[in-house]
C-alpha cells in the first residue's frame, strides 16, 4: 500500500495499550500500521510506580520512534498528551504529525497537576486522589464510569475495569518542555469530546485554540475509543488525508526552510495554507493557493514579517480553524467587499460589512477595528500614497473563512494582496494578509 502510516497510539492515564484493540484492528483493515505500546506501570508492564518517571514514559516511546524507517502520526489521550509534546520535542523529524484525542495540549511549562485546578464541573477532577505516600493517583472507584465512560453499558465496564492501574504521580507533576523550534513546526489535530466529564469542552477548547489546524468533534465521553471507536478511525484516517496536502505544498516549497502551517483549508477545488518559514533570524508570511485544475494554478504571496506589530497581535495567531457555516454567502459578501471599497473606492460603506466597527486585525500596520483601518489609510494619505486594488484573481472560501489573491497598486508600486477573512453573523470578524511587491 503506497499511502501506508504509521500510527503510534498512546494511551490515557489509568489505561494501556489495551484501550485501542478496536481502533487498531480497524485502522490495520485499511493498510496501516499501527503501534499501541503499554506505558511503564500500565497493561502488562509491572513497573511499580514509586519507579515511574515522565523520562520513562518518554524513553519508551522514542525508543520506538527510532525504530521505524519513516515518520509517523503520534496521537495522545487525555494526560499524555503532554507526553507526546514532549516526545515531539525530541524527535520533530519522526513525526509528521500530532493528534490530542480530548488530550492535554499545554505551553512549555505547563504540568496535569497545575492545568486541573483550573478545571471545573469534572467529576474525574472532584474525585481524584493521591495516595498516602505520593506515588500513585487514582480516581474514586464509585466515580469511575460516571467520570470516564459514562455512555458505554456497565456490562462492559466492569469487564475493563480489572486492566485499570494506579497511575504514577511524578509524571503527572512534570513540567511540559517544548520549543518554538521543535515543538511547534509540527501540524497538530484535536478530536473533541462533547460529552466529557473527565475535561470539559469548553476546557478542551481553550486547550486547542489557535494551535491546531482542524478540529474533529465527537459528541462521547472521555472514551470515545470505548463508546464511539468508529469516530475516532475516521478522524485519525482523515488527518492521513490533511497530511497529504501538507505534502503537496510542500513539495512546491523546497526553497523554504523550517515551514510552520498555521491555518490550511481546502475546498472541492482548492488548498489554501497559511504559514511561515524562517530564513536565518528574519520570519517570512506566506498565504498560498493551489487550484486542483488542468493547470494546477498556484497563487503565493511572501511578506517579510516586521519586528513591530501594532495591535497586540500577530500576523499568524488568531483563529486557526473553520466552523462549516454558509460558505457561498460568506464568498459573496467578500467578493461585494472587495469590488465596492478595495476597487471602485466606496470607503463610505465600509461600515455595512463589520459589526459596530469591530475587526481583529493582524495587518501588522494597522490596529483592531475599522478605526485602526481608516488611521492606517490616513497616514498613507499623509505621505501622499494611495492603497488600490485593481482586479480579484481568485477567491477560496470554506466556512467562515474567505481568501482573495489581488493585484492592485500601493502608490505607484503594483502588488499582489492575499487577504484571509473569518466571518461571523454575516460580517467580518478577524483579517489576515500578506503583501508582495510584484
């Protein structure tokens, strides 16, 4: 099989490898191999806790990462998700790429034990327990199910149960350690839980926000791959797929170095990706549009990123995925945006297509909001520059992200503009762009 990976599935905490047989087998059906390791303390490994550090769980499995001929995808649930940040850290180019499955997705520094005392309405957190001598956690047996697995029969509960281990305490203190370098270059996918009473959406959310490049929802509880294991294959084949197109526009990209995606979108047609490279110190945005024609059409837009940013954001945070809401009429209303004010220059209306004046702006020129905008033109005004966009080249939208490829002048200079639009309710919400000179 020409488009075979390799899966490495880490379990959670309290669980084993064991936890995956369904998924695995359902995965190896379709060609893949996949690896689903017991931790040291967990399944059929008898390290005693006391024993048991973060580095042993590490050492495990990057001693299995070593060991294959090509990277793989690395997925973590619920607490190890901290552990394959770690690993990622130091093995980046073992692994295209990462996927939390309702997992701990934390900033360099960031530890389990910290992170859920910030959790609320958990009934895994309200009846977690430390044993007496601090070597082990558990969660009260009474609570158990209701906590993990509370959409799964009791029948099949109880059958697991006896696989269920004291889990060590020092991995769950251990301080995460990642970089920017290492850590971050890695495309990332969450699979959400609605359901969860172990970490709750909306603590999942705050989790991932801004640092994946797709989300897939489950509507289960913390064991989707007890309850919902069909979901989960899915979700873990379609992170196959993203890779591929990561693939592909890389493969036009090999005159770059230590690419990071931000933001990637496809629709029937096209690929938008949103990232950026770094050449020596100095950081370089780029928005790229591949058209899946005859031609293969491609459409890049490079912009050195400033030392300065206005705002207080960047031109890479921001929203990272797309929710599926009314695409045709988010593309209109972009396309009535550009043709009215960017073209024919009817700045008078430009206050119909945001709500009460409200943008997130990452221009790094311009402040938040149409005032930040029209500062921004007042102060070409005043050098004696115009801002001028000619014709709309080509135009992507999923969701409520709209993207336009332009040329159009800034004084006398011809440019290209890729512009990235989030829409809510019909207006515009936040802005990405990248500028060229032509």
């Amino acid at each position: 099989m020409d488009n075979k990976e390799v899966y490495v599935l880490v379990h959670s905490a309290w669980l084993g490898g064991w936890q995956w047989d369904n998924i695995a087998e359902s995965l190896r059906l379709k060609g893949h191999e996949v690896i689903a390791p017991d931790l040291p303390g967990h399944g059929i490994d008898d390290t005693l806790p006391k024993d048991i550090t973060m580095d042993d769980y590490v050492d495990k499995l990057i001693g299995i990462l070593d060991k294959q001929k090509c990277s793989v995808i690395l997925v973590g649930h619920s607490f190890n998700g901290i552990t394959i940040s770690r690993v990622a850290e130091l093995r980046p180019s073992k692994i295209k790429s990462l996927v939390y499955l309702t997992a701990f997705l934390l900033p360099n520094g960031g530890s389990f034990y910290e992170a859920v005392k910030e959790v609320g309405n958990s009934i895994a957190v309200d009846n977690f327990e430390v044993s007496n001598d601090r070597t082990y956690a558990v969660v009260k047996e009474e609570e158990l199910q209701n906590a993990f697995a509370h959409d799964i029969s009791a029948e099949i509960f109880e059958g697991a149960k006896p696989h269920i281990v004291r889990e060590p305490l020092a991995p769950l203190m251990y301080e995460l350690e990642i970089t920017d370098k290492n850590f971050e270059k890695i495309p990332k996918y969450y699979i959400e839980t609605t359901e969860d009473k172990a970490i709750p959406i909306d603590i999942q959310r705050s989790m991932y926000k801004g640092k994946v490049l797709k989300v897939y929802s489950i509507k289960s509880s913390h064991t989707p791959n007890f309850s919902s294991p069909q979901k989960v294959v899915e979700a873990l084949l379609d992170v196959a797929e993203e890779q591929k197109k990561i693939n592909l526009i890389q493969s036009h990209l090999k005159v770059y170095n230590n690419i990071k995606f931000h933001r990637l979108f496809s629709n029937e047609d096209q690929l938008l990706a949103h990232f950026e490279s770094m050449e020596g110190n100095e950081s370089y945005a780029h928005m790229l549009l591949f058209e899946n024609s005859m031609e293969n059409k491609i459409h890049t837009v490079v912009q050195k990123v400033p030392d300065n940013q206005l705002g207080g954001h960047t031109m890479f945070d921001g929203a990272s995925t797309s929710t599926p809401d009314n695409t045709e009429e988010n593309k209109n209303i972009i396309e009535r945006f550009l043709k009215d004010v960017w073209i024919e220059g009817k700045v008078s209306i430009i206050q119909d297509f945001f709500e009460e004046g409200k943008v997130i702006q990452h221009n790094p020129m311009v402040e938040d909001n149409v005032e930040g905008l029209f500062e921004f033109m007042k102060s070409l005004s005043s050098q004696g520059i115009s801002l001028h966009y000619d014709e709309v080249l080509a135009i992507f939208a999923k969701g409520d992200m709209v993207m336009t490829y332009s040329k159009g002048f800034i004084g006398e200079e011809k440019h290209f503009f890729a512009d990235l639009f989030r829409l809510k309710n019909g207006k515009i919400a936040e802005h990405w762009d990248v500028i060229q000179k032509k």
